[in-house]
C-alpha cells in the first residue's frame, strides 16, 4: 500500500511475516505533518497485523536517512496551536513506536537529523551504515529537541544526548553513535547493511511472538506517561517555533538553499 502526501510517500509492504515501512521526501527524507502522521498511523496498524511478526522502518533510497522536520512547513506555521500539532506528529510516532507489540528493526543508511536522530532511536534495533552520520541541529533553529528528546536519552543516556543537543552543530560519525547505544550495528556498505537487516528480520519472523510482546513492555518500561509527556514537549516547540529567533534561522537557511540551488 502507497500513500502519496506532500511530494513524498509511505509505502508499506509484508511478506512472510516482515512488514516493511518506507518513507520519501525529496528534500532529504524530511518530515512533513502529513509523512508523520501517516508513519505513526502504518506503525500502529502494523502492531496489530496478524501476519506482521516483525517491522522494518526504513526510507526510500541510498542517501540521507532523514533530514527532520520540513522547513517548509515549519515557515508556515502561525500559532501555537498550529506549532503543537505539527510536532505531536513525532510524538504520535514514537508512542505508536513505544506501544507496538513488534519489534521494529531501522534500516539507517544515511545522515539523520533532528527529527531522523529520532526515528532512530524509536526503533527496538538500528543498523546503519558508515555514513550515518547524525545532527541535532534544534537549538540552531531556536525551538530544542523537546520531542524527541526523552527518546533519545532513553537510547544513549544523559550526557551524551546532552552533548548532542548542546553542540547542534557538529556532525557525530557513525561509530559515535554505536558507542553510545543508538546503532546496533555499523556496516562498511549498504549491501552488507541489508544482509544483515534481511538475516535479523527472517530469524525474528519465526521467533515467539509472545515473547518478544513481553520484552517490548520490559524495554519501554518507565515511559507510561509519553502519551501525555510528550504531547506537553510538543507545546513547547510549538511556542518557539514562532520565536524571532526561528524566523530569522529559517530565513537563513533559505538564503542558503536558494544560493546552493542557484
């Protein structure tokens, strides 16, 4: 099943057990409220799929893995409402996430950014590549990586997320991120990656289903209250975000894609 939103789409697939989740954006994978909103919904629906055992959450193509929130919807936003709903759209996702009773396998082939460093670290078991490089870029832009956050944290613990959010500028490699517990694994080459996803996957598909429903709930354990904390989180960078501060990064970055586009 296609669903096409905003230039881009997500696109799911299952077979024999393996349920495959991809999402596109031409502008680096980003993500639009129509991309998240349509990924925490196929996460949903993929928990309760009787034939889905497991899930792999990928995107589309041999570049970036995800390049976060799409700044053109971002400029967009007028008011704190507005602001809240499109960043409860990560919240959605990593809830649906969080209460899937699958395992989720992520399929990270490229540079993740902001919102992507967050899709990683929803995942129950990341393998990535060499180039996947990661970015918390949120205090650049003045509104933080409140949503996101606690997941992260959760992965790589306080400092270093603390580390990553403080310093948004600088790129962690992928070897970084594997030493800290986002990545399980970091493979030379993309081939070897999707060996290694395809060898996991299929062992995962004949494993115990009852089992593996009852390490998800020991994995999540503490983060009952996310539907609700999270949604609170997505309220404070939904007031930012209309901050002078973000109208004048994005104008900015505009200036910057405009030129490179030139």
């Amino acid at each position: 099943m296609i669903q096409e939103v905003n230039d881009g789409y997500v696109k799911t697939e299952t077979h024999q057990g393996v349920t495959t989740i991809e999402f596109y954006h031409p502008q680096g994978n980003s993500l639009p409220g129509k991309i998240l909103e349509a990924l925490g919904k196929e996460l949903h629906f993929a928990g309760t799929h009787s034939e889905t055992k497991v899930i792999i959450l990928k995107s589309a193509g041999d570049g970036s893995f995800c390049a976060g929130a799409s700044f053109d919807e971002l400029i967009t936003i007028k008011t704190e409402a507005e602001g809240q709903k499109f960043f409860s759209g990560y919240a959605e996702i990593i809830n649906a996430a969080r209460k899937c009773p699958k395992f989720i396998i992520g399929r990270i082939q490229g540079k993740c950014v902001g919102g992507g460093v967050g899709l990683a670290a929803a995942v129950d078991y990341a393998i990535a590549t060499e180039k996947a490089e990661i970015k918390l870029s949120e205090l650049e832009l003045g509104f933080g990586p409140f949503v996101v956050g606690p997941v992260i944290e959760r992965k790589i613990g306080v400092a270093a997320f603390n580390a990553l959010a403080i310093d948004a500028a600088m790129w962690r490699n992928s070897e970084w991120a594997k030493r800290k517990g986002l990545f399980a694994e970091v493979h030379e080459s993309i081939a070897s990656m999707d060996e290694s996803i395809f060898r996991l996957a299929n062992h995962l598909a004949h494993s115990s289903p009852a089992a593996m429903a009852e390490m998800k709930k020991t994995f999540w354990k503490g983060t009952e209250d996310w539907d609700v904390f999270l949604k609170e989180r997505a309220a404070i960078s939904g007031r930012l975000v209309l901050s002078e501060f973000t109208k004048k990064a994005m104008e900015k970055f505009n200036v910057k894609k405009a030129n490179a586009q030139a």
